[in-house]
C-alpha cells in the first residue's frame, strides 16, 4: 500500500466534483461573472470539507480541511488549503494507517505538484514520523521531497538534517544532509 497510492494522482477531477455536488458550506463569486484569465477570485470555495476516497469501493482516505480554495479561470489551475489539510490513511479493517499534516497546501493541478507548508507533520505505515516546514510531493515522478530541516522519529532513533528525498510512500528515503543520529533507549 502506498501512502500516495496511484489512483490518487488523478484527484482533482474527482474532488472537485465531490464538492461541488456535496458541499453546503461553498460560495461562488457572482460579481466577478466574467473573471479573466489570472483572476483572483477563486472558481469554488468549500468550507469544512470532510470527504472521504475509496478504491474499488473501500473506502482508503478521509481529506478534512477548514477551507478549500479552487482556481480554475488562471493560466496554471490551482487548488489552496489556507487554513490546513489533513489527510488519514485507513487499511482494509478501516484503521488509521497513516496521517499527513500542514497548516497550508497547494495543488498545481498543471504540474501534479502538491506543496505542503508549515509544521508539516507524516506518520508513514511503520509508524515513522516525519516533521518539516515545506515538503513536495511530485505526483508525475512519484517522489515527495524537501530542501528543508526535517526530522524522523524511528522507533529506536531520531534522525536530523536538511533535504529529503523519498518514494511516495515515505518508506525508502535519503537525507541529503544527515546533522545527526540520536540514538533512543527503550
């Protein structure tokens, strides 16, 4: 299982769908009937959103945000979470398997880019524990990476330092400047 598994990588059509169908909470722009192109003004606004995505009917993710934020009428469509995201991986029994967190996220619907920034929290399917302001995860070569500090919490360890390369499930990774290897007695 992947923790950015690749069904996922074609969201944005699904999701933006899904709250434009389920969302109460959503405003549009009706003074800005003709936006141009680079506009401001976002296409769709959801607030509160709680969706859950399944894979061949099981359900696999639940994506919870404050504020979702769709930019469709600019040169490079965009989503925005300002006000956070936070993503939960279940396994087949519906338990939490994984969990991504951030105070703010970014699509870019063009590049299949997502960024995600401050206090950037992942907990991958060994229980590791990731911890960095800014990490990428590039959908089109299937890495997520970071030229940040980041800190890993393994179970007998904790390892610091700055830039981070990984697969998308976060479970063979590099640290290209390693600071140091705390050691962690049971």
């Amino acid at each position: 299982m992947k923790l950015f598994p690749a069904y996922l990588k074609h969201t944005a059509t699904v999701l933006a769908a899904v709250a434009v169908c389920f969302f109460g909470a959503c405003s549009a722009d009706t003074d800005n009937q003709n936006v141009g192109i680079d506009s401001t003004a976002p296409t769709l606004r959801a607030l509160e959103v709680s969706t859950v995505i399944s894979d061949s009917g099981v359900t696999r993710y639940r994506a919870t945000t404050p504020e979702w934020l769709i930019f469709n009428n600019v040169r490079s469509p965009y989503w925005l979470f300002p006000k956070g995201l936070r993503i939960e991986q279940f396994d087949t029994n519906l338990e939490t398997e994984a969990n991504i967190y951030c105070d703010k996220a970014h699509y870019d619907q063009s590049l299949r880019l997502w960024r995600l920034d401050g206090n950037v929290r992942v907990t991958n399917r060994k229980g590791e524990k990731f911890e960095t302001e800014q990490l990428f995860w590039d959908q089109v070569n299937a890495k997520v990476y970071s030229d940040k500090k980041i800190k890993i919490q393994q179970p007998n360890c904790i390892i610091n330092g700055s830039g981070f390369v990984s697969n998308e499930t976060m479970t063979h990774y590099e640290i290209t400047h390693p600071e140091g290897i705390i050691p962690i007695s049971d």
